[in-house]
C-alpha cells in the first residue's frame, strides 16, 4: 500500500458521530480509500512523491480577512466590543509556525494587501474610508489614508496607487508605502483606467489610461513620468460586458493593449502596442473580444458566463487566437472561459455552477485531460470530495504534464483558499484559517 503512507490528511477524518449517518461516514470511508488506491497508482512506478503538510492553524474563530505573504500570513478578526470599528490583525511565521505579533485597529478591516518589497501591510474595510498601513515586521502602524472619494488601486514597492474625486477633477498620486508622502501626482480627468499590468512578481512597471475622448497616456509606475501616448478616436463609450455595445478595454501582458467596440451590431478587436504606442492590428469578423494570456496564445471570451443573452446570443464560447496577427486559430462553443495554466497547457471550463475543468493544447485547442469539477488556486488545483462533504482534495500539475494529488484538507469553501509559492491558505469547517505547505511539482 505505497499509496496510503504519502497520505498527508492533517487532520484526523470526520468520526461517524459528526456526519449525517452511518451511511455517510461509509462513503466518507470508502472516498477517502479510493483516493489512497489512486495515489499508489501514480506512485507504482516510481519513488513516492512528498505530500502535503500543515504548518499552521491560525486563531480560534474565522478571519474577516486572509493574506498570504512571503512566509507568512497575515489575518483580520473583528473586534468583540463593536465589530463594525474594531480589529484584530496578527502576522504568523510559517517557517515556525507560530504569531509573531498582533495589533489593534479601530476599523473593521474586511480586506488585507502585503507588499513584501514594501514590507507594508495595507488594511481596509468594504465602507470606512480609513485605510491602515502596518510595518510587515512589527505590526506598528505607520500612517494612515482617510481621504473622502478615494481609491487605493495597488500597493507596490514603489509605491500606493491612489484614485480621488476633488472638486477640480480627478487626480491620480503615488504615495510612499511606509510615509504616505506624495511621491506624484497628476490630473486624470475621466477615464477608462484598466492598468496597470502586474508581472508575476507583483511589482507593476507601468500605469495605464485611456480618457474618454480617446486618448491614452502609459505611465511610469514608480515616477509618473510619461512613457507614451496615443489617440483611439473618441469619444468613448465604457461597456459594462465584453458582448453588448460600446467599449472595452484590457492589457494583455506588460506592454499590450486590446480594445473591442461594438456599435450598431458591428465588433471591431484591435491590438496597440503600449511603448511606443502603435495599432497592431484589427480584426471585424470571427472572435472579438477581451484576450487573456494563454502562453502561446490569447484566448477570447465573446460573452460573460451566465449572462450572455444581455447582449448578442451567439457570441459564446472561447477562442484562441495568434498574438501577432490577430488570426484565429481555433474555437470551443462549449466552453466559457480559458486562461493560461503552465507554459504549454491552457486550462478551460464551461458554464455550470461548478464548472466541468479540461486541459487543452494551446495552439490546436486539442482536450489533453478532463478534470471535472475543480477550482482553480494559483497554480494549484483544489477537488470538492463529493462523497465526503468538508474535505477538498489538493493536487497539482507535474512537470510530466499529469495532475496528481498530493493530500486532502478540511475545507468548508475551497473558492475562499489562497495559493502564494508553497503555501496554500483556507478557511475551514470549524472556524480558523490554515496553512499547508505544498509539495513542488
């Protein structure tokens, strides 16, 4: 039974009082001995692989608010004499797995942001326009932003990104992340703002705008100088959904943009390079639409999943285009969204409450392995276990291009779980936030 010992539950199985029966504490029984025979048979040809392993339980009661940062995790609990103004926000080291300190707010923070370049942790609350930012290290706070009409957009090592409506117009700022002094600040008049574009280290380069008469400025993030300009012909009309009429705007890596017009029942798809800004290309018939970054590949969604008769019927499903001349290359009716999973496989689902998940092919859209229902987190996969309610299976993508399991873990709701490098994050059934760390590929 290799299967069974690299089995890591962390935590001991449901016991048949706490379930609705004896008959689901058998299939719970039964589900999880399906699972251990699924690991031995990944693992008969081969050395065992390395499972995953709790390191830590956060608190005693749920989190408002979660964030996993460079070996740690930061959490938010709600005060007990008045919880709509009061917190609680504790950091905990992972290595050690145990808190390393805990400050009090008087804000019910709903929402927590780190910057480890910065070494500053942003806390919000979903109505208090107060937001606190805390030294990473020590949990002491070291200036806060209560401005009335006014958005933090990004938190980076350079700086905050603000947004705020004042009686002259709107201004965009760049604040120092552990001062709050000005950094920049220019007018921004009304806009379509969908920047800036975050490479996977999460420090943004640049900052990107498009004004409603058609023009577009891209910033530099950590200076606010201007890099280029550019004019799409205005005036523009914001839609709120990729298939109905007017316009949308997305970035596309670090330095392209994508806008998809619709007027009159007539869509146009155009490409711009970011610096220098350039028109690429257009395209006014086949797939048109936002583009998202599917490796070799955009992949185009025409509609939103559920909701697609707001506008035109028939624009459903996905496809997948070439980058640099806008040409299709394929399209799956069937399916409603498609995003990049590793640097050779684009991973795709359809329209259900909970999605039935397939890798494919990038460049022919060819079904390599279907998933069922799954959950995307980060990089990782998380798997409802159908016949034990509560408990999630976690696997991840090998580099032999096979999803595996590498453990199972008590989780009331596994789209609240958070990845970031080896550590998964969740919520679970009885309250606390916990911490596994997860085998490499």
């Amino acid at each position: 039974m290799v299967g069974v010992a690299v089995i890591d539950l962390d935590a001991d199985p449901p016991r048949a009082s706490e379930r609705s029966g004896a008959g689901g504490s058998r299939r719970s029984l039964i589900s999880l001995l399906v699972a251990a025979l699924l690991l031995a048979a990944l693992t008969a040809d081969g050395p065992a692989p390395r499972a995953l392993r709790e390191v830590l339980t956060a608190g005693g009661s749920a989190a408002a608010a979660f964030e996993l940062g460079r070996d740690a995790l930061y959490t938010a609990h709600y005060g007990i004499n008045n919880p709509n103004s009061e917190s609680a926000v504790r950091r905990y080291d992972l290595t050690a797995g145990r808190e390393v300190w805990a400050a009090a707010l008087i804000q019910g923070v709903q929402n927590l942001v780190i910057s480890d370049a910065a070494g500053v942790l942003m806390a919000r609350s979903g109505s208090d326009p107060r937001i606190s930012f805390l030294d990473a290290a020590t949990g002491k706070v070291l200036w806060t932003h209560e401005e009335a009409n006014s958005a933090a957009i990004m938190i980076a090592g350079a700086g905050v990104l603000f947004t705020a409506d004042r009686p002259d117009g709107t201004v965009l700022r760049l604040a120092d992340p552990r001062t709050g002094r000005t950094i920049w600040e220019r007018p921004a008049g009304f806009r379509v703002y969908f920047g800036p574009s975050v490479p996977a280290d999460g420090e943004p380069g640049r900052v990107v705008l498009a004004g409603a008469d058609g023009t577009v400025l891209i910033l530099d993030y950590a200076t606010g100088r201007e890099l280029s300009r550019g004019d799409l012909g205005g005036p523009l009309h914001p839609a709120q959904f990729p298939d109905i009429e007017g316009t949308v705007i997305g970035t596309v890596g670090d330095n392209r943009m994508v806008v998809r017009r619709k007027a009159a029942g007539e869509a146009s798809m155009t490409a711009f390079s970011l610096v220098p800004f350039a028109r690429l290309w257009q395209r006014t018939s086949g797939p048109t639409g936002l583009a998202e970054d599917c490796g070799d590949v955009w992949c185009v969604s025409s509609a939103v999943p559920g909701i697609s008769a707001l506008g035109d019927p028939s624009a459903v499903g996905v496809s997948a285009i070439d980058p640099g001349s806008g040409a299709p290359l394929w399209t799956n009716r069937e399916l409603s969204f498609a995003f990049r999973f590793d640097e050779h496989t684009v991973l795709a689902g359809d329209d259900q409450e909970m999605p039935e998940v397939t890798l494919r092919d990038p460049r022919t859209g060819r079904l390599t392995q279907r998933l069922g229902p799954v959950i995307r987190a980060g990089d990782l996969l998380l798997r409802p276990d159908t016949g034990a309610p509560g408990w999630t299976w976690v696997e991840i993508h090998d580099h032999a291009g096979r999803v595996r399991p590498v453990g199972v873990v008590e989780v009331g709701a596994a789209y609240g779980c958070e990845q970031r490098d080896r550590y998964l994050a969740c919520p679970t059934l009885n309250g606390p936030t916990k911490v596994w760390w997860v085998p490499s590929r």
